[in-house]
C-alpha cells in the first residue's frame, strides 16, 4: 500500500478487473483502506521477515509481488519453496547478487523474477528489445534525470542512500570497481533540456552483460537541479559521502534525497551500440517515477502470470531482459501514459 504499491494495485484493477487482489503490509488499516477502495481486493497484515508470512495470507497465492525491502529473503524462499511465483523490484546490485546465491542451491519451486533494474527493469527490458535490432551489444550508456520533487518511498530512499559506496561494473568485458557520483557525463534530453549525470549503482550493470552479454554497460543520475547534483559530487570528492555511511547519520542522508515529495517528471535515457548499428531509447513519465516503477512492476506481473500474452516462464530465475514480447511492452507502456521514443540508426541491411 505504499508510494509504488498502491499505483501498481491500481493498474492491476484497470487492466485486468476480474484478477482478486491481497493488499499486505506491516500495517493492517492502511491494507483494508486500499484494498476497500479497489474493489475485489482483502487487506492483511504482514512481516516479510517472518518465517510464517506467507501462512499469514490465509493460503497459498497466485504469484507474490514484492515491492519492499525483504533483506533475508525470508518471503521470497518461502513463497519459491511453495510453488508460489515471485515479482521482487526492491534490490541493489549486491543484495540481489547475494538472493541468485541463495536460490543456487535448489531449483526454485516456481518462477523468480528479479525486477529491481532501474524503473522496476524498464530499462533492461527496453535494451533487451534494442538487442534484436543491433545484435551482439558492445555499449549500453543509460542516462537518469531525477525530479527531486518527486515522490520517493522509503525503500526508494535506501536504495540512493549507497551513494558512498563503491560497485563492481563491466567495460570491455572486464569488470572493475568505481564510485557513485564520478565519471560525468552531459546528455541532453529531447526537451532540449541537459543534465549532467554521474555514475550510480543499480543492478541492470551486472545483468545486462551477463544475460545479454553487453561488453560495457554504464548507468549514471543527475537531478533536474543541477546544484543538488554538484552537491552530492562535492560530498563525494571530499569523503564525506562515504563518513556517512555509519547507521547514526541516516536520516541526514535522507535529507540530502528528499525533496517537497509532490511529484515531478520521470526521464531516462539509453542509447545502445551493437555490431549493426545504434539505438537510443528515451522514456518520459509525467506522471512521476513512482507511476514509472509502477508500470515496471504491472509488466513484470503480467509476464510472470501470462497476463502478457505469453505463457508464463517456467520455474527458474528470471531478470527482465528475458522480455519474450517487446511489442507488447511499447504497447503497455504507451496505454499507462508513458511516452517512449526510438531512434535507430543501423545498417542499410537490417534497416
């Protein structure tokens, strides 16, 4: 029922009114509030942590989309165990590397969908469709603006809040460590606007050259207030990012994220080099990043329940990338009132 929850809930009403919904969370008002709103929904409370959470459901579910932190993933091996399908949108690069190893050591019950790719894996579903069209992947150079008005949940905030600490990326084909808010870059977006953008870490860097087999994938952020962003790089420069790392100075790194939380536009770019040419991928959402991480998630729930079209994968885990149907992704994000806008440039062959 949170920032992100609640809009998924209701694109799930919109786009599929006969599906019956269970509205979970710590807190049981607020789940029955939702819920009661929806229409064929029950709300209940519910502990991720918990090693009974899902008897918690009253039975066993249809699928589990989980879009909160769940750090031991004590609800996403119960519900594999169980048979039961999972959509999981809420880790870093480490912590989801850490959730592969742990489902290593048996072959999941049902499908696993790891989504916590930029935008709930908008942005590897989208390469994954510009793949086709330039074939083996040599460059993916994804740019981020961020609208510090925007709304941003608490698990949002965790995420953003590892701006001090190094991560392992990929370029060339070799993997090496860098910092947040280093190597910058200045896009310009196709409203004409540019934004200097900076390095950040978010899983489609690890996954995009593993499951695609990119040579070099780069992910960087910058604000749409160019002060905050030189901000948060001064911090970074002088150490004092990492010094904040300590637990006593979360809040302050909160600070430093939030914004007046009343909404803003959501844009990124990505612009995909491969042996057969170019592709750039530009995604605005004017209704917000929330919204945006919303319809990644309606996405990877209709892909996971063969809602989509296609049958639903087999048991096993699975990243966004593996996006059987991309025409119907571009359709689905075009009805939720994404604009997505494509420019190729390939050889006169395959144009």
């Amino acid at each position: 029922y949170g920032v992100v929850g609640a809009q998924l809930a209701v694109l799930l009403r919109e786009r599929h009114p006969d599906l019956p919904l269970l509205i979970a969370g710590r807190r049981e008002g607020p789940a029955r509030e939702l819920a009661a709103r929806l229409g064929r929904a029950e709300g209940v409370a519910l502990d991720v942590r918990s090693p009974q959470a899902l008897a918690a459901l009253g039975g066993k579910p249809r699928a589990v989309l989980s879009l909160v932190n769940d750090p031991e993933d004590t609800l996403l091996l119960a519900a594999s165990r169980d048979g039961v399908p999972v959509l999981d949108i809420t880790r870093w690069t480490s912590r989801l590397k850490a959730t592969v190893l742990r489902l290593s050591g048996a072959t999941p019950g049902a499908p696993v969908l790891l989504g916590s790719a930029w935008m709930a894996g908008l942005v590897p579903r989208l390469v994954a469709m510009a793949a086709r069209r330039v074939g083996r992947l040599e460059r993916v150079e994804v740019a981020i603006r961020f609208a510090l008005a925007d709304q941003a949940g608490p698990d949002s905030l965790e995420y953003m809040d590892r701006l001090g600490l190094s991560f392992e990326v990929t370029e060339d084909g070799q993997e090496r460590q860098v910092l947040p808010l280093t190597d910058g870059r200045r896009v310009r977006f196709s409203d004409g606007r540019h934004t200097r953008v900076f390095r950040l870490d978010t899983p489609e860097q690890a996954t995009l050259p593993r499951v695609l087999g990119a040579r070099t994938v780069t992910t960087r952020l910058g604000f749409d207030s160019g002060s905050a962003t030189w901000t948060l790089v001064v911090l970074q420069r002088l150490g004092i990012l990492r010094l904040l790392q300590h637990p006593r100075w979360a809040s302050l790194r909160r600070t430093l994220l939030t914004g007046s939380n009343t909404g803003g536009e959501a844009a990124w770019v990505a612009d995909v080099e491969g042996e057969r040419g170019q592709v750039r991928i530009e995604m605005v959402d004017p209704r917000g990043q929330a919204h945006l991480t919303a319809v990644g998630a309606l996405l990877g729930a209709e892909r996971l329940l063969g809602l989509d079209g296609a049958p639903p994968p087999p048991p096993g885990v699975w990243f966004p990338e593996h996006e059987p149907r991309p025409e119907e992704t571009l359709a689905t994000l075009r009805a939720c009132g994404v604009e997505v806008r494509i420019d190729e440039h390939l050889a006169r062959e395959v144009a």
